[in-house]
C-alpha cells in the first residue's frame, strides 16, 4: 500500500522534452544545439507516440533502434543517426538524472559507421588569394586574419568586445562549453585588427565587429561574407571553418608543442588536436611555444 501512495506518477515523453529544452536553455548552451535537440527529440517523441509509448518508462532500447532505422528509411544519413542517437542519450542522461527514469535505454544501441571526412586545409597559395579578394574590406580581411592567425572559433570571433582586445593578446570569453583562455595574436593578426578599429562605425556596441549600422556582426553573416570571398578568389569548397583547420595544420607542421596548440584552441582534449597529425606530412618535433605567421 506504501509504495502505491510514495509511486511516482508517469512522466509523458511530450513533457520532458520540454523540460529538458528548458534545461539546456538554462545550461546556457548554444542556441544552434538547443535547436538540434529540440529537433531530434521531437522526431523522437513524434515517432513513440505513433507506437502508442507517451511515457518515458515505456521506451525500450529496440524502439529507440527502430526510430533510427524509420530515420535512415527517410534518407537522414549514418552521421546524421549518430548524432540523433547522441541527442537521445543525452535527453536520457537528463531523465535519470531527475530520477524520471532508472534505466537508460539507449546505452546499448550502437552508433551508426561513419568515416569523417578530413579537414579542408588551404594551400598557401589559396589563403593569400582569399586574403587579397578581401583586401579592400578592412572588416572583412581583419577577420580573415584573426581567424587565420589565431585559430579561434566563429562564435568566439563574433562574441569578442573591445576590452578583450589587449597588447598582442585576444581574451576568449567562456561561452557554449569552452573556457576562457587567451590566445597570442602575431603581427598579421595585429595590424589588421588595428587597420579595421580605424575605420569601424562610431556606436555604443562594445562588440569588436559590427555591422555598418554598429549591430553586431552575427556568426550568420560572418559566414555568409567569408563564404562570398572564398567564391571570389576562386577557391572551391572551402568553408570558414577551415581557416581554423588551416592554423592547427600549418602550426603542427612547424613544430609548435601539441600540447600548447590544445590549449590555444580551447581544445578540451588533447586527442582532438592529435587527430590533425594523420594529414600533416613531414611535421618536426613538436617544442616550440611561439605562434607562427601564416
């Protein structure tokens, strides 16, 4: 009799998905992750209510391989399975963690086989193409060579604010997962930023890049406009992602120390930057601390 009235009521899959969407707002994570989960779940969620499972103890780890087979029937690729499986295990995590349920179904579904594709590193002679397409758009090109330079991240490059710019140095704000850091900034880097303050619009915005209306310069259009130089120098399918591949490659080919590479990247394991050293040729011995022009 106890244990009917101390029984937890069933908890409905619709629910918890929003509950777990406000937890992740609530963790702060990035809105474009927020958004893949939201989606992911809801297929989830949509496809057990066709099976007549409304509620989170009714899912077995045979349903949740059956949605990713409904899925791969749609045409979504093994990739696109592994991260829909991610995002389940991670709902699930949420779950058992809010003792919602106590077991989690979705450990022992296999992720699909997928080989990533290798990094898309420019040639020398590419990165100077794309710098002089933008040579005559001082916003334009200081971000090119911030990026390049510095192998920041788009978002971090977005969110910089005039006072994280110091003396040869870019303060990283934590944002999306990733610790605050600094990372060295070369001549190249320097004199290009220093060329585009000069001509960046008067506003009270303290982001460092800005929209000619003194807005902020969204990752968005960040990538839209890297995206159109690529195109006009005449480089083909190079993404704005790689000019971060290209600084990992050029660095590690040069000797620079891995491990110092890591934490300039904001790399949270190590085993993230190693992966680069299987498309770099002829690499010295990593020792060296300093940061290299491109």
């Amino acid at each position: 009799m106890n244990q009917l009235v101390n029984a937890k009521p069933p908890v409905k899959m619709r629910e918890a998905h929003g509950e777990f969407q406000n937890y992740l707002k609530g963790k702060k994570r990035a809105s474009a992750t927020i958004l893949a989960y939201g989606k992911d779940i809801d297929q989830l969620v949509t496809f057990l209510e066709d099976l007549n499972k409304h509620n989170v103890h009714d899912v077995s780890s045979s349903d949740i391989q059956a949605f990713l087979a409904k899925m791969q029937g749609d045409g979504y690729t093994p990739k696109s399975l592994s991260r829909k499986l991610n995002s389940t295990r991670t709902f699930y995590r949420y779950l058992k963690i809010n003792e919602m349920v106590t077991d989690d179904p979705s450990l022992v579904v296999e992720h699909p086989k997928y080989e990533l594709n290798p990094p898309r590193i420019l040639t020398p002679l590419e990165y100077r193409a794309l710098r002089d397409a933008a040579s005559s758009d001082a916003r334009i090109f200081a971000i090119i060579e911030v990026l390049l330079q510095t192998g920041i991240r788009i978002g971090e490059l977005a969110n910089l604010r005039m006072e994280d710019l110091k003396v040869n140095v870019l303060y990283i704000r934590a944002q999306e997962g990733h610790a605050e850091r600094d990372v060295p900034m070369n001549k190249r880097a320097s004199d290009a930023m220093e060329r585009y303050l000069k001509t960046r619009p008067q506003t009270v915005n303290d982001h460092i890049f800005v929209t000619k209306t003194g807005k902020p310069f969204l990752v968005r259009n960040i990538r839209d406009a890297i995206e159109r130089y690529f195109r006009k120098a005449g480089i083909e399918n190079a993404k704005i992602n790689d000019l971060r591949h290209t600084f990992v490659a050029h660095h590690l080919k040069n000797g620079v120390s891995i491990v110092f590479l890591s934490k300039v990247l904001g790399h949270k394991r190590l085993s993230s930057t190693e992966r680069y050293l299987q498309y770099i040729k002829d690499n010295k011995s990593g020792n060296t601390t300093n940061l290299l022009e491109l």
